[in-house]
C-alpha cells in the first residue's frame, strides 16, 4: 500500500491529518447511502400507486351558427346575431331569407339580429329575439338597463339606393317597424347539449332552466366575468363564453335550484 507523508510534519501530524480525512469520507459515505436509501423508499412507493388516469379535451365540432352570436328561443327558432359589422352584413346577404326577421336596437352601434322564421313566431317569441338584440348593443357598454328594439321583413331591408350601395354595416329600411319598447338587457348563460349557450333571461326564465348564469350590465370586467360563468354552468371552454358576450361590463347572477327546473331544450326548429 502506497501512501504520501508529507516530511515536514512529524508522524503524529500526518497521522492526525489522515484520520481528519477519513472522518470526512465515512460522513459522505454515509450521506451517500441515506439518499440510495430515500430513493429507493420513493421508488417503491411509485411502483405501489396506481396510475395517474390522463385527461384528454375533446375538441368539439361547431356547428356554423357558432361564428356569430347565437341562441334558440324556447320554442326551437334558431337566431343569430352579428359579432362586427362584416358579420352584420354577411347576415343580411347570406342568412336572412323570406320569412326571417330583421331585428336592431334603436341606437348607433348593435348587433343585428336574425330570427329564423320569425314571421311565423308568436309576439312573445319575437320578444326572446328583440331582449337579445337589446342585450347585444352598445346599451349594454353604457350601462343601460332598457333600449327600444324594432323588427322588419326580408323585402323592408335592403343594400341598394338610388345613389348606389351604402357603406359597410348600414342598411335602407322601407315601411312600418315592429316595435318592442323597453326591452330589458338582460342575459341567461347556460348549457344547451354541452354547449355553452348565452341567451335572452326571458328564454331561460321560460323554460325554467336549471344550471344557470343571469347575466346583466355592471362593473365585472368581460374576462373575469367569462371565468364566473364557465364555473357556474360547468364548461371548460372559457375563451368561448368570452368571445359570444356583449362588450361592456357585467353582474352575475345564480339561478336558484329547484323542483320546477329541468334540464331539457326543446329541439331545434328548421329554419
């Protein structure tokens, strides 16, 4: 065995310095096995626990009504509403036919709104459509609480004048208006087959859905108020509750439970 001593110090030096050494090794040694030990430990306990179950989010097929703002009023009419002006005016020339109706909050700035055979719909259904137009204008981002709202069929709304087409997002409108005064801003936030749904708070006081989010103008900012709803009707799909909400800020509101609530829509009616 080969071993260095260094010749300036005595033996007892050099012997008092090997064995200084020594204690530091056998405490590293020691150190070293604790750890093999609590790896060991952690290994055994991993192997013992059952399998994390992995969650995979389906991604969901939209239908086409869903690039727009959307709701089926309690008797199963489909109505779409414009999310920009370019929607507004895709609306008008691809998705408004006879037999439809036209409906418009009376201010500058609102989302028109088209009832999917709303000429044969009922007053009362018209209502759902013209509190969802309502809800979907700048009443909404000021702060109001009711706005008139008007109504017209296909051959009252045109493009066309005698000095040519008008600009993006305006209309010609000819003839008598339908009107629904006062109609109030109010929303309904629920699930319609798994998908989130906003609707009038007429619709859903209607049918008495359970699951709910009553939704009205105060001072939630739009972000935080897409997170409250998504937990309260149980969807995961925050960005989309976001993006088919009115501009403006916002109050919640809980639906209370109870024995005359049920879950289900009634099918869609054809358009």
């Amino acid at each position: 065995m080969e071993f260095d001593l260094d010749v300036t110090k005595s033996a007892q030096k050099n012997a008092e310095e090997y064995f200084a050494r020594s204690k530091k090794l056998r405490k590293k040694a020691e150190g070293a096995r604790k750890a093999a030990e609590e790896l060991a430990s952690r290994l055994g306990k991993l192997e013992k626990a059952p399998p994390k179950e992995k969650k995979f989010r389906v991604i969901r097929k939209r239908e086409w009504y869903e690039r727009f703002n959307w709701f089926f009023t309690s008797s199963g009419l489909l109505a779409i509403g414009g999310r920009s002006a370019s929607q507004n005016e895709e609306l008008n020339s691809h998705h408004f036919d006879a037999g439809d109706l036209f409906f418009h909050a009376d201010i500058f700035g609102a989302s028109v709104v088209i009832l999917k055979s709303g000429e044969s719909a009922s007053r009362e259904i018209c209502e759902e459509a013209a509190q969802f137009s309502a809800s979907f204008s700048k009443a909404w981002e000021n702060a109001q609480t009711s706005v008139d709202v008007y109504s017209m069929r296909r051959e009252q709304v045109t493009k066309s004048t005698n000095k040519g087409s008008l600009s993006s997002g305006s209309f010609l409108l000819k003839g008598e208006r339908e009107w629904y005064k006062n109609m109030e801003l109010k929303l309904c936030a629920t699930m319609r087959n798994g998908i989130p749904m906003i609707t009038p708070s007429a619709t859903c006081e209607k049918l008495g859905v359970e699951n709910c989010v009553f939704l009205s103008p105060g001072s939630i900012k739009k972000s935080d108020a897409a997170k409250a709803i998504a937990r309260g009707i149980g969807s995961d799909e925050i960005d989309y509750i976001m993006q088919h909400l009115p501009a403006g800020g916002f109050s919640i509101t809980l639906a209370e439970g109870g024995e005359k609530r049920h879950k289900h829509w009634p099918a869609a009616a054809k358009a």
